[in-house]
C-alpha cells in the first residue's frame, strides 16, 4: 500500500493521464516546426511561447512519473523543488512520495495562472495539497527567494531554455547526494554541458532525453 498505487491518487491520475492524451493544441499545430524549435531555445521569448501553448499538458510519461516517485522515495526526500507544475501530472508523483516519506514540503512553480488553477484543483483532489506551495510566475522570481536550506531533490521541466538560470538559484541549497531529473535536454545543451563536466555533479542520460544528475560536490 502506497499513495501513489491507491485511492485516491490512482484513479486521479489515470484519468489526468487519458485526458493528457485525448488533449490537442491548435495553437502547436500553428507554429512551424523550425520556428518551434528556436522559441524552445530561446531565453528571452519564452514567456510568450508557453502563453500561447496555455492549453498544452505537456506532462511527463508515465514511466519518468514513476520514476520521480521512486527517486524521491528511496532517497527519503523531504524537500523537493519543481520547476513547470503544467497540469500538476509530475507534482502529484513528487507530493505522494513526500506523504509516504512522512512529509515535506514541494514548492513548485507555474507562470500561467490557468495552468496554477488547474493544476491546485488535481493537487486538492489527490489529497496532497498540504504537502505543497504553488507559485505562481515566472521562476526566475519565484524560486530566488523563500527556499529551504537544503534541497533533495529538482525537477526541470519549464522553459527549458532556462535549466541553466535555474539551476544557478538553486544550487548551493544542494548537498552532496541531491538528485536534480531535467526533461527533454535535447533543448538546453548548455545545461547538460555543465551537469556533465566532471565538476559538481555526476550525470547521466536516461530514457530518450531525460538528464539524471547527483549532486558530488
């Protein structure tokens, strides 16, 4: 028994996750592919990037969920920070590891307030609302003030143009043995060049364009 595999997490989930995949974007469809690819790379237009994609879910997989689930589990994190809540799919995996760790605290972060709105609701129905802090704006802001002393576990999964920038605020709250998971690198070279330097951090490629990085130093 777990809070990620029973009720009422599990059933919230399955039907976020068809939704997710029943879900179109017009508005993606509107943008030509090379265009696309620029605006994912860009660091000064991303803000009206996922504007525009306002609609889109852009979850995890299930399996990178689980995944996120597990990390957090087996290294019994307790504070955990997320960078692109969406629609609240990875936040519900972090927030029920955090309840069967026995508590904690995730601070996640979302520039559009629809998306905040909605991702709040599927929060409060999975139970797990106590467990975290919704902020709302861009994370540049939100996550340079307020944080814990030290940090278990990062998720990267917002503009990803901006892994870098965030990184550079969260980083000396990391100790050694705290794991940062960023999605789809295949956009931010410059963040994996530096996770993958031999510096600070041991680093790893996962699944198509998952990047699993430890804290080493």
């Amino acid at each position: 028994m777990n809070t990620l595999t029973t009720a009422p997490l599990a059933p919230l989930l399955d039907r976020l996750f068809a939704e997710a995949d029943a879900a179109t974007s017009p508005a993606l469809q509107d943008i030509p592919w090379e265009e696309r690819e620029r605006l994912m790379r860009s660091k000064t237009e991303y803000l009206g990037l996922y504007s525009t994609l306002k609609d889109l879910w852009l979850p995890v997989s299930r399996e990178a969920g689980t995944l996120l689930y597990m990390l957090a589990r087996s290294t019994q994190a307790r504070s955990i920070v997320e960078f692109g809540t969406s629609f609240g799919i990875s936040t519900l995996h972090l927030a029920a590891a955090l309840r069967d760790n026995g508590g904690g605290r995730l601070i996640t972060s979302e520039f559009e307030p629809s998306k905040v709105a909605r991702s709040r609701n599927h929060i409060t129905e999975g139970g797990l609302i106590d467990l975290v802090d919704i902020r709302e704006g861009d994370a540049l802001k939100t996550l340079s003030q307020d944080l814990p002393e030290t940090i278990d576990l990062v998720l990267l999964d917002g503009a990803k143009s901006l892994y870098a920038d965030v990184l550079d605020l969260l980083e000396d709250r990391f100790k050694p043995g705290s794991l940062i998971v960023a999605d789809n690198t295949d956009y931010c070279l410059d963040y994996v060049e530096r996770v993958r330097s031999g510096g600070n951090y041991l680093s790893v490629p996962f699944a198509e364009d998952i990047e699993l990085s430890m804290r080493i130093g």
